[in-house]
C-alpha cells in the first residue's frame, strides 16, 4: 500500500523539558508534495483529520480542548498558522509540536512532528508497551495516510480508526516500531 515515491521516515529520539518533567521525545520528519497552506489544513481541518489521521471534535482555537477517538483529550497551547501547532495531550504528559517550513520553491513541504512524553509506557489491547516504541507503530501508518491523502490516492474505505486492522498496514507498523525500539536500545546503551 505504499506509493513509488513515499519515504518512510527517518526517527529520532530527543529529549527535553516539558511542563509535566523530562520527557523524551519521539520526532519524524517527512517532506510532501504539497503546498504549506494544504498540508495545514490537512493537519488541522477537522474533516480532513477524519480521512487520514482520526476523529477530531471540541474547540478548535488557541486555548481550545479537543477530543480525538481512541487517543484522548488534549488542549492547543500554540496556533501559529501555518508553520507550528502546539498540542497538550493527556493532562500535560505528553506534547506534540507539528513543525511546517516550506522548500524555496513551494511545491513541497516539511513536516516535523515531535511527540514528547514523559510515560514510560501506554496499554494497548490490554498489553503495555514502551510509550516510545508504540509512537513507531502509530505515527508511520498515519504519515502514509497523510501521504496517500495529498496525492488522492487513500482507498474510500480506509478507516482511521481502525487502520491498526487492516492488512495493508501491518508491515508499516512493524517498520515503525522496530525503528523506534532500535532508538530505544541506542538511547539505552549511550
């Protein structure tokens, strides 16, 4: 289920001071064809989330609460279309900061993602999982839907609820988690 010209990304692993302590932090950086104006909006408009990342309802200004299926609540701490959107996520445990920065061009677009956390770990189907380790397994088959979306080639019936089920996903998570448990060990043994 992967186009000819999509890039995984290559991770990395931070680490840094957020409100809720230390955290560490989970980045993936990919560049899109598209312009900055339409990958924010991708990124932003609620109908639009729907398609390829998951639902996304509430308040959707600066200081605003939002609710996402299957992951929680979260508040916008900063909204500076459309190069940086900064997200609190669980009570102050986690933050996301989505970083846009246009090619000189304008025909493609940088996005960097990071997600810090300051969990050691998340359950999942009843089974916990290193909170880094699980950032590889969700974000690599989003930023492939991200992708498959700009390009208007994401199958009708994707569901983004449930894309953890489908088939065509599951080397994709792989991918993702292993590289990130790869970080894991690296951060571990430095």
């Amino acid at each position: 289920m992967t186009t000819t010209t999509y890039r995984e990304p290559d991770p990395e692993l931070r680490h840094r001071m957020i409100a809720a302590g230390e955290a560490r932090v989970a980045v993936f950086t990919r560049t899109y064809p598209t312009t900055i104006e339409d990958l924010w909006d991708a990124c932003t408009n609620p109908q639009r989330l729907r398609r390829w990342y998951t639902p996304v309802t509430g308040d959707l200004h600066l200081g605003g609460s939002f609710q996402q299926v299957n992951m929680g609540t979260g508040t916008i701490l900063v909204c500076d279309a459309p190069q940086l959107l900064k997200l609190s996520l669980g009570g102050g445990a986690d933050e996301i900061e989505l970083r846009l920065s246009p090619s000189p061009d304008q025909r493609t677009t940088t996005l960097e993602l990071q997600h810090a956390t300051t969990l050691d770990a998340h359950s999942i189907g009843g089974q916990m999982y290193d909170a880094i380790f699980s950032m590889g397994g969700g974000y690599y088959p989003r930023l492939l839907a991200l992708d498959q979306h700009l390009r208007r080639t994401l199958p009708e019936d994707y569901d983004s609820t449930a894309f953890h089920l489908n088939p065509h996903m599951r080397s994709t998570i792989q991918r993702g988690s292993a590289a990130m448990s790869a970080l894991i060990e690296a951060d571990v043994a430095a």
